[in-house]
C-alpha cells in the first residue's frame, strides 16, 4: 500500500467518527386533513382527551358518565360505523369494540410529481477553447417526501502561454439531495477531479462530502485506484404535525442510508483520465408522539426515498497538434417506494375510534439507462 493511500485511509477513520450530529428541523405549518371536521386544535400537555370526543350518531346524546343499554350501545356503535364509513371490530384485548376510519386522503400521499430533468449537453465552442460539460438534475416526490440527484462530467483542454504549458483537466461529480417534510439538504456528494501538465501539476483529489461536510479525500497520482468508499450513518430527521381525526399528531421521520465513492484513472503530462462512481441510499423511518393523554398512536411502515449511482467517465489525451476526448455518464436509480402510515386511537365512552392517515405510497421509480456516450477528437490549430 503506497503512502497517499495510506494516508487517506487514515483520514477516513479519523475524520468519520467526528462527524457532527445528525440534524434536527421542524416543519411548523401542521398539516389537517379534515379541517371542517377535524380543525387543527392545540391543547395543554397532558390533556386527557379520552371521553371527550363525542360520537357523530344521534341514536343517543353523547354523555360522558352515563350508563347505556345493550340494545342502545349496539345501536350506537352500528349508526357510528355507516355514518364514519369505518370498519367495526372486536378487540379481545380489553372487550370492547373498535371503529376503524381511513380519513380522507392527503393528495401528495400517491403523487411522485416527475418533472423532466433539466441536462446540459456538450457543444463545441467556435474560439478553439476545449469544454466539454454535461449537466444532469432530476428531483421526485412532493412538498412531503422527495428525492433527486445532481450530477456533472467535465473535460477541459488549455493552450499553451508563455508563462505555462498546455494543461488537460478531468472532473467528475455526482451528489444525491433529498426532502422530508419540507427540509431538504444534500446527502452525499462525491467529487474527483484530475490535471495533466507539462512541467506542471500531474494530479488530483478526491473528495466525499456527508451533509455537507467532508468527510474523506485523498490525492490522486499516475495510475490512480484508491480502496472504495462504502459506510452508513443517519443523515437528518424532520417532524411535523398531523391532524390525524381530532388528535394533533407530531410525525418524525429520520432520514438514513450509506454513501459510497469509487474513483480510478490516470493522470499525466498529456493525459487525464477519470471514473468515478459516487452515489448512496436512503430510507425514511418514522415515529410518533402526543402531548395528549389517548388509547394510542403510532406509524406503521417506512420509505425508501433514494438508491443510486451515478457512474461518469472523461478522457481527454493531448499528445501533440490534436485533442481526442471521451465522455460518458450512466445512471442506475430506485426512488420513492414503500408506504408510511400513521393512526390515533380514542376511547369513547364505551368503545375505541382509531384515525389512520396515509402519509406517502408509492411503487417506486426506476431508471437504469445510459445518459451519455459521446467522443471526439478536435484539432486546436495550435500546428502548423
């Protein structure tokens, strides 16, 4: 193992385990599903609110302390059911029934909105310069959940001047964003970058940023593979309110997943050549909590937001009068699969109610396509 390998992989476990603590948001706005049946409504800690939702039937009034007949409770609990469009059940657990009410349904629940991606494709510039760029941004999901990926591939080529010689440069970067609740941040970014120069510089860096932070890099010389970069860590987490039936619900959901970058190549006076694959994946879990006092609450199921890898390779050799260059992107991507809801249960009186809410199902996106595949070779009219 050579010493700049070494030394990343030093960095690496040095500079992981440091990394700060995942992030906290709150999104404010509350989201109510039901707002002329079910306002949003804020109550004290503690407040108990078992008892004291009254029943939508008119068979008989609602009066928390009175005793009621079979004949009455059966009654009640069939008007209750029709007039809920619930599902009665009987809970052996403390023999009582339960009416369970899917509310009505939250419009982003099934709407993976898809824009088309915004791309920068590569062109020749008239002036003899030498840029090639490709630009790629694709997002998924909804102001609730989403997802996306940004990814760039550049070559560039500069004549010599008086004061340097010709330089080749190779970039390569690729980062995965993603949203819950309102809060989006980016998750993992992977950037390589490559010079060749006669006299001059013959190297590169590569570099992982978590959350923003970088979190490893190492230098790149000559005939370059350093180990690949895989590993796992909770990025952020983000809550926000449901009005889930007469019950405000704070809903968490943490954002976790593994981040992954693999580069190689070859860097030299008249050379640059780079691969680099970065990419990474992530998963929504979710919890549940109440400053009421109620039967229960809770969240069932969870969200696979991200999985991608973002492959993109450059070659530009410049050995004498002439330029050959080689550009190529790929991209391989699961997104917005899985489903998460989230109920409050209330007694009432006699019986249990129980809200459910769906928050997010979706049945996922899959791309597994070449994005580009373009080469050329370009004569700068620096001969004669």
């Amino acid at each position: 193992m050579n010493r700049a390998v070494s030394r990343a992989l030093a960095l690496m476990l040095v500079v992981v385990p440091g990394l700060v603590a995942a992030q906290s948001y709150v999104d404010s706005t509350p989201y109510v599903v039901q707002p002329s049946k079910y306002p949003f409504v804020t109550y004290a800690p503690g407040y108990q609110l078992n008892d004291k939702v009254p029943w939508e039937t008119q068979v008989a009034p609602f009066s928390p302390g009175t005793s009621y007949s079979v004949t009455q409770e059966y009654a009640i609990l069939q008007d209750e059911t029709n007039r809920t469009g619930g599902q009665l059940q009987y809970d052996a657990t403390d023999f009582t029934h339960n009416i369970d009410i899917q509310q009505a349904t939250i419009p982003e629940a099934f709407t993976p909105m898809v824009p088309p991606p915004t791309e920068i494709m590569p062109w020749t510039n008239p002036s003899q310069t030498f840029n090639k760029s490709y630009v790629r941004t694709e997002r998924f999901g909804n102001n609730l959940f989403g997802a996306g990926y940004h990814l760039n591939a550049v070559l560039t080529a500069e004549t010599a001047t008086v004061n340097a010689d010709k330089k080749v440069v190779a970039v390569a970067e690729g980062k995965l964003f993603a949203q819950v609740f309102s809060s989006e941040h980016d998750l993992v970014r992977g950037r390589a970058q490559v010079v060749g120069q006669n006299g001059g510089d013959n190297s590169g860096t590569a570099a992982l940023y978590v959350v923003g932070q970088e979190v490893w890099s190492t230098p790149l010389y000559a005939t370059y593979a350093p180990p690949p970069i895989n590993w796992s860590r909770t990025f952020f987490s983000a809550s926000k309110t449901f009005m889930i039936g007469p019950v405000p619900v704070t809903v968490k959901g943490s954002l976790s997943g593994g981040v992954k970058l693999t580069v190689h190549g070859l860097v030299g006076p008249t050379v640059a050549r780079l691969s680099a694959t970065p990419g990474g994946w992530s998963n929504v879990t979710a919890s549940a909590s109440v400053d009421v006092i109620v039967v229960a609450i809770g969240v069932e199921g969870s969200l696979a937001l991200i999985n991608a890898t973002l492959p993109a390779s450059g070659e530009v050799f410049w050995p004498v009068c002439s330029l050959d260059w080689k550009l190529r992107t790929d991209l391989d991507l699961n997104a917005l699969s899985g489903t998460l809801k989230a109920y409050a249960k209330v007694r009432v009186l006699f019986f249990k109610k129980t809200w459910w809410i769906t928050i997010a199902q979706w049945a996922g996106i899959t791309h597994k396509i070449p994005l580009l595949g373009v080469e050329g070779s370009q004569p700068l009219g620096i001969c004669s």
